[in-house]
C-alpha cells in the first residue's frame, strides 16, 4: 500500500472515530427510563447459529472460543473491505429510551443503533464491557442494532449484548412477511449455486431472508441474492428462501429450485480458454486473423484496459474504448470466429483498480467495457505495489468483480498474478482468501510463472508453481484435486523472460500436455507480438530471443483443450 493511501485511509478512520465520540457524547446526555428484559435475539450465541443476526459479506460466524460468558460468540473476520458488521433488528416503542451493551474484543470494536448513538473500543486482549444509551424517534417502531469492527484490524469477537427497554408495540406484532417469489437460479459452478428471488413485504419491515438446503438453513442475508458454497460437485441440491421481520415472525417458504453443480473435473460450467494475449500498442502488432488462420487459435486476450482519467476505461489509457483501431481487431477476430477477453491492469500505466475510487465505480468502469463488446470473460491483470501488493486494491478489484458477475450472469471472471516457484506469494495468498471471504465467485485464478529469479527449469518450476496454486485453493475453499485445476490457469513468458528464462517450444507444449491432462481452465502467455525468431535477439517486444518457427507458441497453446 502505497503512503498515500495509507494517509487517506487514517484519516478517514480519525474522522470516524471523531463522529463515534459526538455521538457517543450526545447519547450521554439523554433521559434514562427503568429497564426491562432484554429484548434482542440469540444475545449470547448460545443457538450456535447467527440467527436472527445478519452479517455483512457472510463474514460472521459462532465460535466456541474466546467466550465471555456461555460457550458461544460471535467472530467477525473483517477484511480490507468490509468491517464485518452483524446486526439485529428489533421492534421498539417511541419516544423511549434504550440501553445497549455488549462484551466486545478486538481492534476498534463497535457498538451501536443504525442512524443513532454507537461506542467503540480501541484494542483490549481481552473482553471489554461497552454501553449506549439512546432514544426512539417519536414514530419509530424499529432499531437495527450493529456490532462491527474496523477495515484491516483483524477478527474481531462480540458475545452477551443486551438490548433492555420495554419490547415494540407490546410484542403484538405477530404479522408474518409475505413469501418470497421467483425463486430462481442464477449461476452455478461444482462447489457453488447462485441464487435471487423476488422480495417480500410486511407491516413493519423485512429484516432478513433465510435460506434453506432441503430443510438446513445455510445462509441469512439482507438482500434478494445469494450464492451458497461450499458444496459437491455433481450433486443435486433443493433450495427454498423464507423471509423473517424483525420481530421473528416467518414468511411461508418461496417456490423450490432443484440444482445439479457441475462435475469437479469440468471447471467452472465446463469454462476452457486457450488465449494468449495480443498487444495492440507495442511490438509490432501482427493481424490476428492471419494468426488464427496459421494456427488454429480462437481467443485472444487483449491488453491492456487502463483508466483514461475520471475512472474511464481505454485502451492503453489513450486509445478510445470503442471506434478505433482496437474495436476494428476485435470484430475481424469475431468475424473469422474467434472472440476476446480483455486484460485490465499489468504492471504498468494508469491502472483502473487502483484509480477508481470505490468498487462500485470500479464495477461500473468494466461495466462500461462489458457493454461495448458483449463480452463473456473479462481478466484483471493485478500486478505491483498499486494493486497486488495492495490489500485495499485487492479487495476492491474483488468486489467489483462479484458485483458485474452477478449483473450479468453467464460472465466467466479471471484474475492474474505472479508467483513463486512452489505457489503463490503472501499476496498471492491473501488474494485467493480475500476472494474467498467476499464470496467473490472467481471463475480461474491464472498465475504468471516467469521473472522466478533465474529460475532454469521452466517447466519444473511452473508444474510446481500450479501444484502449490492447487493446494492452496483447496484449503481456502475446501475443494477437491479436481475442483481446484479447474479453477486454475497459467499465463507463461515465450523465449526469453525479463531474467533470461528460457521457456522453449519444447518446454510450453510440455506444460499444455501437463494443463490438458489436469484439466485446468486457462492457457495463455505473452504474447503473440513475440511469437517470432530471434536467435540472440534479447528480450524484445516483437520476436522471443530464442529461435523458433513464427506463430509456434501460438500453435502450441491452440492445443489446449482442458
């Protein structure tokens, strides 16, 4: 993370902090009323589920340790991105006050009421007591009650919170929601069902949706979308989502909706990509057609999609997004019957994830990019301080990838970065768990074996490389060996690497025979503007520094069928 970022995020925090204690002082100064029975839900955990709690990008969870008090809590693994708030909405009466408190511990641990008074604490090893006091609004019949922690702190642990006031309405609230509707699926792959369906009303307010596997409740979200994980492939699953107001009451279950996962062994929904990438502003571009009509190669990935400025995508920042040169390229390669997956990011340049803002101004950037070329797949290329060594960028880049992929179902979503010799780097790592706390639904994880540091057997050093890759996606996701090559892709370096590796055509058709027989997702490499003789060449933009027949790497790749 660059200083910068670092300044803007501590201010932010700072600024936060200071509004939590004017709150806070404001809060003191209210009326206090006698106490009444606490009337929140499952305040100690003691259910071993979260239920009637919510959590913010399924980030919570029931632990058996550390406890305050019983042998439940709640942990909240907060990310870079998400604060991993849990709340409960409760009925309340008007005009009254209430007071609430709870055993917090953790870094910048908060407690509060949505849109009123909250409290926090700095960082206690050990459980720390913190209390709120704060009053209803004249017509209020409801408060959602939160606990959260602060970006990037850690987990934290919440347990024995107490709501005490007298319950909303005289608990004569007993009107169930109406049942949710349409229930469809929307997206599946061999350890995952996506699902949405239409929302519900009641009389005071949905504040949450239940949804079930057969009769096991597997998720409670606030919105009309979900995608459950964690399942096997190849198997049938039966899903129904009810909908649940704040004073408990239930809605009757939504229509049912059978779904099989895909087979481990067949990727994603069967998702195979052979694409080696084609730079249009470097290295002496060569026609694509001519290219795939010398080998056989359908996809291309073309770099790079940078920021123009404002969080506007275009080509190598400078050449416009559609009406140029690389639109012309691109309905010639559809036309000769091939298609494109566009790379955002690289190593270099202007680069979108780390300039936009937010990661719903990154989604609407590549949004922008979707729409102009209809596109099936998209990459992001995460490389350097700016956005790979940048757990912030990461988690932004992640979510906005979650977000197109759930606004345009069928999207096939890729990320790319480098890698050690035996798998991924700390941030290599840190990318497949932030993908996986935010339920991002990463369709391949490509890595880049090349630049290992004078790394002399290619082939070795990348079979290891994607073995590690395996590995560890198998531990974050709990997927099985074949479950987890078919999330898996590699993106080589022909001839000559930035270090002088040498990967030879004998060397990449041995690692494509290694991808086809794992069945892996993905096979590419840079780039095609390379894939021409240069005995002693060096390492250039438009020949590999090795010799070679022209277009060899490209053909070698065409063979990759997963």
């Amino acid at each position: 993370m660059r200083i910068t970022d670092l300044g803007r995020s501590r201010r932010r925090f700072f600024a936060l902090l200071g509004t939590a204690a004017l709150a806070l002082a404001g809060a003191v100064a209210l009326p206090t009323t006698a106490q009444a029975a606490n009337i929140l839900s499952n305040p100690g955990f003691e259910s071993g589920s979260l239920s009637p709690w919510s959590c913010t990008g399924n980030l919570g969870s029931v632990v058996s340790s550390p406890v305050h008090a019983g042998s439940k809590a709640l942990a909240g693994a907060v990310s870079s991105s998400d604060n991993a708030q849990c709340s409960q909405t409760v009925p309340v009466q008007p005009n009254t006050t209430y007071s609430l408190s709870g055993w917090v511990r953790g870094n910048y641990v908060y407690l509060g009421v949505d849109g009123g008074a909250s409290t926090w604490t700095t960082s206690p090893s050990a459980y720390s007591r913190l209390s709120v006091s704060f009053t209803t609004g004249a017509s209020q019949t409801s408060a959602k009650i939160y606990v959260h922690g602060w970006y990037a702190q850690g987990t934290y642990y919440a347990d024995d919170i107490s709501l005490d006031g007298p319950g909303g309405g005289g608990g004569s609230d007993t009107q169930a929601p109406t049942t949710p509707t349409n229930l469809t699926s929307t997206g599946k792959t061999s350890s995952s069902v996506s699902l949405s369906w239409g929302a519900s009303s009641d009389n005071v307010g949905v504040s949450a949706y239940d949804v079930y596997s057969g009769s096991n409740q597997v998720l409670s979200v606030s919105g009309t979308s979900a995608t459950v994980g964690g399942l096997s492939p190849s198997t049938a699953y039966t899903f129904t989502v009810k909908a649940r107001d704040a004073a408990g009451n239930t809605s009757a279950a939504s229509n049912s909706v059978s779904v099989t996962t895909s087979a481990g062994g067949g990727g994603p929904t069967g998702f195979k990509q052979a694409a080696p990438y084609l730079y249009l502003g470097w290295g002496d571009p060569p026609s694509a057609t001519s290219v795939m009509s010398s080998t056989g190669i359908k996809w291309f990935t073309m770099a790079f999609m940078l920021d123009s400025g404002g969080c506007n995508p275009a080509w190598d920042s400078s050449r416009p997004l559609t009406g140029g040169t690389d639109q012309t390229v691109i309905n010639q390669i559809r036309s000769a019957g091939g298609d494109v997956v566009p790379s955002f990011g690289g190593w270099q340049g202007s680069k979108l994830g780390a300039n936009c803002s937010s990661a719903g101004a990154l989604a609407g950037a590549l949004q922008k990019v979707i729409d102009a070329y209809g596109l099936k797949a998209i990459d992001m290329d995460i490389e350097n301080t700016d956005e790979f060594e940048n757990e912030a960028a990461q988690a932004k880049i992640l979510t906005a990838l979650k977000t197109v992929k759930a606004n345009n179902p069928g999207l096939r979503t890729i990320v790319t970065f480098g890698t050690s010799t035996t798998g991924p780097t700390y941030y290599g790592n840190r990318l497949i768990e932030q993908a996986q706390s935010l339920n991002a639904g990463i369709d391949v994880f490509t890595i880049m074996p090349f630049d290992f540091g004078g790394g002399s057997d290619m082939y070795g050093n990348t079979v290891n490389a994607a073995e590690g890759l395996k590995a560890k996606l198998k531990s974050t996701f709990g997927w099985d060996d074949a479950t987890a090559y078919s999330h898996i892709g590699i993106s080589g370096m022909n001839g000559l690497s930035d270090q002088q590796e040498n990967t030879t055509p004998a060397i990449w058709g041995q690692i494509r025979d290694w991808a086809n027989a794992h069945h892996i997702a993905r096979l590419a490499y840079w780039a095609v503007n390379r894939d021409r003789s240069c005995p002693g060449g060096g390492v250039v933009s438009n020949c590999s520094g090795i010799s070679q027949s022209t277009w060899q790497f490209t053909s070698i790749t065409a063979g990759f069928t997963g």
